[in-house]
C-alpha cells in the first residue's frame, strides 16, 4: 500500500469552475498538487511537482513539455493505481488525446485518482 492519500476532488470543478472562477490560475495549482501527491504517495515514484509545473507553464515556449509532463502524469497515476492494489485503468494516451478536446485531460486524469482515493 502507498503513503499518504491525497483528496478526492469533484472532476468538474476541476476541469471547468475553478479554472473559469480563477481566470486558469486553479488548474496550475491543481497540477502541482497532482504531482506532489503521486510524489508523495508511493516513493517508487520520482517526480518534482515543480519542474512538472514548469513544463505546463513555461514549457509551452518549447512546446514539448507540456505534453510529455501530461503522458507521465498518466503514468503516474497508473502506477499510484498498481500501488494501491488497483487495476490500473489509466492510460497515458488518453490523456493526452484529451488535452486537444476541451482539455478534458484533468477531468480525466482526476476521476482516475478518485479511484485510488475511493479505495483507500
């Protein structure tokens, strides 16, 4: 079983209210926080929340980044899943397809950590 659990979070205000109501500051915080959490949650895990907040953000200047630090997000969950004695049922390329709709990558990526944080 992993570490820390993190918090089961509504998948739309995620995705839609809380970016809308903080003009996109809320999905910046909501990425660190993502990141921290897998970091936290299973130390098999090695990622810094804030070179992974970094690649969403100023990462777009390269225009990589921000997509690599959205496959390894989906990774990550995969593998918190695995560690939480779930199925993983994430997928990395789901969620990347999903940044080019709507950017429905975070309603995606947090209803799959819902299910770690509803099994524990």
């Amino acid at each position: 079983m992993g570490g820390t659990a993190g918090k089961t979070r509504n998948i739309f205000l995620v995705w839609l209210v809380w970016p809308l109501i903080t003009l996109g500051i809320y999905y910046y915080v909501w990425w660190y926080k993502i990141n921290r959490e897998a970091r936290d949650f299973d130390p098999e895990i090695k990622v810094e929340p804030v070179l992974s907040l970094l690649a969403v953000t100023l990462g777009w200047f390269i225009i990589v980044p921000p997509f690599v630090s959205t496959w390894r997000a989906g990774e990550r969950i995969a593998q918190m899943q695995r560690t939480a004695g779930l199925e993983p049922t994430c997928q990395p390329w789901i969620g990347f397809v999903l940044m080019f709709v709507f950017s429905l990558q975070s309603l995606y990526l947090q209803s799959e950590l819902n299910k770690i944080w509803a099994h524990l």
